[in-house]
C-alpha cells in the first residue's frame, strides 16, 4: 500500500453552486477575470479552469442583452445606435469622397440613414 505524500500548497479547489452564482454575478458587473478569482482565493488560472463554462455563458448572455438594446434603439431612430450597428453588423464604412468625383461629399451610409 503506499502512502500519499503532502506535497504543500493550497488544497484544490471546490466549485460550488455559490460560486457559480458569486462568478456569474461579479463577470456580468464588469469585473476583471483576476479580480474575481481574488474574490474566490484561487488564481486566474484556476477560475479560467474550473468557471471556463460560467464566464463564456456570461459574456454571450450580455452580448446578446447589450446588442438587442442596441438594435431596439436603432430601430427606435437613435442616430447613433443606427450607425454604429451598421459599421459593425453591415459591414457599412464612411467612403472618402474621390478627387474626380467633386459631387460625391456624401457617402453611400449617410445616404442610407437620411432615409431611414
């Protein structure tokens, strides 16, 4: 039979349904991955490891809430939220008018959100 020997350091870690909650709750505020591992006495590393699963439904929970009010407001008229969602989900740029086209000062989105 052999024995198992005490190799020192900190016990492992125990993920329990408290913790899901306290790492849930503190991602959806804001707070820094190595903040809340802080919270919970364990590394970074170890949140990554043990919470991977907590973190990434987090995120895309928020993303989803964040770009569904945004998408609201662009609908709703919010100038800015209009344009911001067509740069980034229309793929929409501002084009720079070309020398030979003196007539061409206003580019193809601003066309766009002046008839919406």
């Amino acid at each position: 039979m052999s024995e198992e020997k005490d190799l020192g350091g900190r016990p492992p870690h125990e993920v329990t349904d408290e913790t899901r909650i306290i790492v849930r709750e503190l991602y959806s505020a804001g707070i820094p991955r190595a903040r809340i591992a802080s919270r919970l006495d364990i590394n970074e590393k170890t949140l990554n490891k043990h919470y991977k699963a907590e973190l990434d439904e987090t995120k895309d929970a928020m993303t989803a809430r964040l770009g569904s009010n945004l998408y609201q407001d662009a609908l709703a008229g919010k100038e800015g939220a209009r344009e911001f969602w067509l740069k980034c989900q229309g793929r929409w740029s501002y084009a720079k008018p070309d020398d030979d086209k003196k007539d061409a000062t206003t580019s193809l989105l601003e066309k766009i959100i002046e008839k919406l």
